[in-house]
C-alpha cells in the first residue's frame, strides 16, 4: 500500500491557498442532498457538524455522553495557541510553525504543521465574534501566557476554563442548526462499527446506551472525531468514557493506524494516592509560567516543604534546561521528573511526586494577580487535597494524557479508507512524536471548523453522482449481526473478574513499559504479557446485566477489549523505532546526560499499521523536510 499525503504544490505560504484553489466546490442545492455522519461533539466535532449544516449539508452527529457539551474538550483548562504576536514578543506564523515541528521532534509533517500555524489566528477571531469570553488586559486587549516549548507568549485563554469555554461556543453553533433541523443529535449513543460499501465508509453502527438497542445509520461519507486513546493507561488526566473504539473499529475495517506509541505523559497532574483510584486530576500546563518545580536536594526528606531551605533545594528544570527552564516540553520535563522521583528525591506519601512552588511569584505579583490567573485551579487543589497552594506549594506528578498517534490521514483529512476522515485529537497530523501544550483545542478547532469542511466537498462532489447507500444494504446486516454476536459473547463469558480488573492489568503494564521511557526488553515482554490479559479477559470476564437494557458494565467491556488490543500495538509500533524521539524514549537511544537520540536516517517515516487478522503490517510515510532542517533539539 503507498500512501499519498496528498501535499499541495507550493511553498509553505502557498500549500493551502493552492489547496483551496483547486479544490472541488458543490453548489449549495446539490449540498442539501448529501448526508454526512459525525462521530464526537467535542471541539473537533461540533465544530464540524455546526459548519456542515451552515454550508448546507445534513449531519447527524453522535456522542456517548447525555450532552454533546459535555465531551471532554470541555475539560481542557490552560489556553489555546495563536501566532497573533499580540506582545510583540517576536511571534510569527512561522515562529509558531517551527515551535511546533521542534516539539514533535521532527516527526509530523511540515505542510500539516504550516496550516495549523497559519489558521490559529483567524481561529481566535472566530471564536471571539462567538462570544468567547478570553482574558483581556484593563483596556480590553486580548491577554496571553506562555506554554511549554516556546519563547513567546502566545496562549489565549479563559482562566482556567478554557475548553468549557470553547465547547460551549460551538455548542451553540451546533444547536443553532439542531434547532435548524440541519443537524440531528444521537446523545448517549456509541458507535459500535464502521460500515464500508465497495471500499468507501458508508455509515455506523451504534448502540442506544439507554435501551440498549442497536441501530444502522447511514451517509455519505463518516467523520471520526473520537477524541484520545489515553485511557489504555487507565489512570489518565482523561474523563472515564473516553475511549479508543471508534478508532479501533475503523483500524480493523482497514483505516492504518499511525504512530499509536506516540503519547503524551503530562507533568503536571496530581499525584496517584491508591490503586482504587480510578482517574487523575490535571493541574494545568499554564500554572508552569508562574510555578517553581524542584524537589529536596537530600533524599527521601521529611521536612515540610517550607522548611526546606532555599539552597537545599533542586529546582531541576531551571538546572538543566537553563534557556526554558519551568517551560521545559512536557515529554522532557515528565521524564526529568520520574528521574529525581526513581533517584529516591521523590516527595508526598508515596513519594512519587515533586513540588510545584508559588511562592516566589507570590512574592513579586502579589496573591491577587496569582488568584487573577489561576484562582479556579487553585479553588481545585484545595477541594481536593485540602492544601491551600498559596501557602504552600503543590505536589505534582507526571500522568497519561494525550495522544499524538491516531488514524492515518493526508492533507485532506482523510483516512485510507475512502469516505472516512478524522479529525481532532483521534488522527495523527500535526503534533509529532510530542505535542506541544495549548496545540491540541487549536488542532481539534481549525481540524473541525475550517479544513475538513473544505476538504470534504473534493470527496463529496464525486459521490453526488453515485446512489445513496441506505441502510438495507447488505453491508449493514452484516456488520449489525456482528456487533450484536460480539456482544452477546462478551456476555456469556460469566467469568469471575470484573472489567476494572482486567483494565487495571493493562494499565500497569502499559505505565511500566510504554509510558515515559521504553526498552526492548520491556515492550517485548510486555506484549506477551497483554496478549495473556486478553485471553484471561475472553475467559474469564464478567459482565452483568444484559444487552437490551442501560449497562455501564458492558460499555466497559467493549472498550476495554478494544483498549487490549490496541495496547499490543502501541507496544508493537514503540518495539520497531530503535530510536528516541520526543514523549517516545527508548533507553538504548540516549546521550550521557539522560537526552533523547534520534535516528533520522531510519527512522524519518510516521508508522502507519495495517490490521490484518490480528497482526499488524508496518507501511511507511517517509517524511521530507523541504523548508525546515531537522537539527537536534535542545532546550537547554
Ligand atoms: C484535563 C485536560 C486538559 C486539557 N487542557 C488543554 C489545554 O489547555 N489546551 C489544549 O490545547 N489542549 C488541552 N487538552 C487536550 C484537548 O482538550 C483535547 O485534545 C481536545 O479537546 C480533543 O478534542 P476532540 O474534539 O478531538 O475530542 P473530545 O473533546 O474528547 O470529544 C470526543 C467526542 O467523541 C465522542 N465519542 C467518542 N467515542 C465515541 C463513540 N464510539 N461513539 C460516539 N461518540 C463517541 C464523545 O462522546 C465526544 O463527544 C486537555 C486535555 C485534558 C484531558
């Protein structure tokens, strides 16, 4: 199989001008007659169906949740990235552009990378004509803070609200064309399967979580925008239900899965307190432009952290990242944290945290101006650790957070499946082996509300000529049967160990093996050692309740098998790149000093994986750096 990117011609500046030039358009009485499903309502999906229904198409969009405004973008706290250079800060497109590459380490494409960069700024116009309520300084002047891996301040937000407060703009747009009968939305309703008809993705099938009922949909053509897989790791900053199904179903329908090892672990969140825990609290990325992170110089250290004096303290980011210092990326400043907490400096209970210290911008800004930045993360930490971090400082600890890998697509968004796009978290693109902090509602929002509904229309305009599949084709029968035979044999199992057991199994072995550092020996063993938790699963599961009814088990279940699965190929993807590169770090690839070493000469490629009755086939998307020379990086 090779795989066409589909790259514009032109230079960087011109690749999506040229793109939409050339691009096909349908007129808009044609638009009406074309039908377009929509999997997830966070920012990527809402922004999609919303501007679908505006150009005249209808959309039925689906979510798992009670409300399509309760996806998880709605959980995203410190900002959204825009080269505006409002600061006059020496920002640019493509200051912005290169930022983004670096941080992926040199493993996304540059044109894909270009267009997020140079579609930021109009993003911050539209949402703030749709009323987005982003910080402003007195006078009115839209404010930014800084995020990890740059120099400049270029992050918008809205305290540290900023997700809900995106989502909800593009919830409203997306009921608008509810209201408008443009769109129709399936809450609580979870896509099981993918429907392919002659290679092209033809509609879903999915399941009525209320009733339990299984039901066809069809279309002309099918948009994931599922969100991230980090919950194979069971502990991670993402909400319980988030899943990796829809991609997982589509992989197996034949759409490759790219870079599935590429994940992201996140500094900041709060650390595990027991393994009856169930999620992770982030702290949010922004809270570094003002938080000191250090731990004691002197291991395993009882004293109290204000006891602690200054000079027997390490603040190890600013020691060894002297030019980024707090602002370290988030794989490098993760990794340099596990290394202080397994050399025994670890603070907290279980000693598997490190400080977060605000007192010395206390000190200069003052309490107000902290409270003025972060008060509602602040108001979280009390709530929940019952800390008052203006007082003393934070405990913090690296967690399982985003994933950069996701469904293949090219320029267009499109899978390799023809008909079928991914959008938003759930593809891979634009972020690389790392993606930087703030990038991911920019990539979800601009993915959702101004590519796909441009590159949609090349595909569509083709299908206009072609008769509507329905849902009596035989396609659909079959893949129902299928779903609901699966179902049934998760079912009957009956064995003696719940859903959590399992997925605690997994996850135990995914955070020792394929988290912040990997090694040959360990992937290897840890394959053998998921594929024992999926047979143990299929024997020995139990589900109760039934199908035809609410079942919070079952939904459980089926993600799990799907997580299983998916595990032994992020172990496969993380076992083949005898390389570090960004959040993927092998030990055998290190400098002396603890730094990642890349392989260019062979291992400049995204991995794409192809499923193929339970194995996986490695295809290669070379990657070709025209504008930009890949040097090694270093934030030091
Ligand atoms: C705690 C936290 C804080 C974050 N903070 C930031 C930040 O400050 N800045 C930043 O840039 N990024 C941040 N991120 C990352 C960012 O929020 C996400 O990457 C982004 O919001 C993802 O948007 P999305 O549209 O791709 O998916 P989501 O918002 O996750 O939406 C997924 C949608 O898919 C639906 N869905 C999933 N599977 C199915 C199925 N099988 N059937 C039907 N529906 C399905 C869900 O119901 C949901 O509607 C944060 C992430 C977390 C977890």
């Amino acid at each position: 199989m090779s795989l066409d990117a589909k790259i514009p011609e032109g230079s960087l500046e011109e690749k999506w001008r040229n793109y939409q030039m050339k691009s096909k358009l349908i007129n808009p009485a044609n638009k009406k007659k074309l039908n377009v499903i929509v999997v997830g309502s966070g920012l990527s999906g809402a922004g999609a169906a919303a501007t679908l229904a505006e150009l005249g198409y209808d959309v039925q969009c689906f979510c798992y949740q009670d409300s399509a405004r309760r996806a998880h973008s709605v959980a995203a706290q410190g900002g959204i990235n825009a080269a505006k250079n409002y600061q006059h800060d020496g920002d640019s497109v493509w200051r912005m552009f290169y930022d983004t590459l670096k941080g992926g380490d040199f493993r996304s494409r540059e044109a894909n990378t270009y267009r997020l960069a140079e579609l930021s700024a109009p993003l911050i116009d539209h949402f703030t004509q749709q009323g987005v309520p982003f910080a402003r300084e007195y006078g009115g002047v839209l404010v930014n803070r800084s995020f990890g891996g740059v120099q400049v301040q270029r992050t918008f937000y809205a305290r540290g609200q900023t997700g809900q407060q995106l989502l909800m703009a593009a919830y409203s747009q997306l009921y608008k064309m509810v209201r408008a009968k443009k769109v129709t939305m399936f809450p609580r309703t979870e896509m099981l399967d993918l429907v392919v008809v002659d290679g092209k993705a033809k509609g879903i099938i999915a399941r009525d979580l209320v009733s339990g009922e299984i039901k066809r949909f069809a279309a002309d053509a099918v948009v994931l925008a599922t969100g991230g897989y980090s919950r194979v790791f069971r502990l991670s900053t993402l909400a319980i239900g988030c899943n990796g199904s829809a991609l997982w179903k589509a992989h197996k329908r034949g759409a490759l899965f790219a870079a599935p090892s590429f994940t992201q672990i996140h500094p900041t969140a709060l650390p595990q307190s027991s393994e009856a825990q169930s999620k992770l609290t982030l702290m949010s990325e922004s809270l570094r432009n003002d938080g000191r992170i250090w731990v004691p110089k002197k291991k395993e250290d009882t004293r109290k952290a204000n006891d602690i004096p200054e000079d027997e303290r390490d603040y190890y980011l600013e020691r060894r990242y002297p030019s980024f210092g707090n602002l370290a990326p988030r794989d490098i400043a993760s990794r340099a944290a596990k290394d202080r907490i397994d050399a025994g400096f670890g603070i907290g209970r279980l000693k598997n945290a490190v400080y977060l210290d605000f007192k010395n911008a206390i000190e200069k800004f003052g309490a107000e101006t902290i409270k003025d930045r972060y008060g509602n993360l602040f108001k979280m930490y009390k709530k929940i650790t019952g800390v008052d971090a203006y007082q003393e400082p934070m405990q913090i600890s690296p967690a399982a957070h985003f994933s950069m890998g996701g469904l293949w697509v090219d320029y267009e968004l499109m899978t390799t499946i023809d008909g079928l796009y991914a959008i938003g978290e759930c593809n891979f693109s634009d972020h690389g082996a790392n993606r930087l902090g703030a990038n991911s509602l920019l990539q979800a929002s601009v993915d959702g509300y101004f590519i796909l509904p441009n590159t949609i229309n090349n595909y569509l305009a083709s299908e206009l000529k072609n008769e509507h599949v329905t849902t009596e084709h035989p396609e659909f029968a079959k893949a129902e049967k299928e779903v609901m035979e699966y179902i049934n044999r998760v079912l009957t199992i009956n064995g003696t160990k719940t859903v959590d057991h399992f997925h605690r199994e997994l996850g135990k072995v995914m955070w020792q093996e394929c988290a912040m550092s990997r090694n040959k020996k360990g992937l290897e063993k840890a394959i053998q050692q998921i594929k024992t938790i999926r047979e143990e699963f299929w024997s020995d599961v139990k589900v109760t309740g039934h199908a035809n009814e609410m079942n919070t088990e079952l939904e459980k279940a089926l993600r799990l098998a799907d997580f299983i699965e998916l595990g032994i190929l992020m172990c496969t993807d993380a076992l083949q790149r005898n390389e570090s590169c960004g959040a993927h770090f092998r030990e055998e690839f290190q400098t002396e000093d603890g730094e990642a070493v890349r392989a260019d000469e062979d291992y400049s490629y995204v991995s794409a994986w192809e499923y193929m009755d339970g194995e996986f086939k490695l295809h290669k998307e070379e990657l070709t750096f025209e504008f930009v020379q890949p040097s090694i990086r270093s934030y030091k």
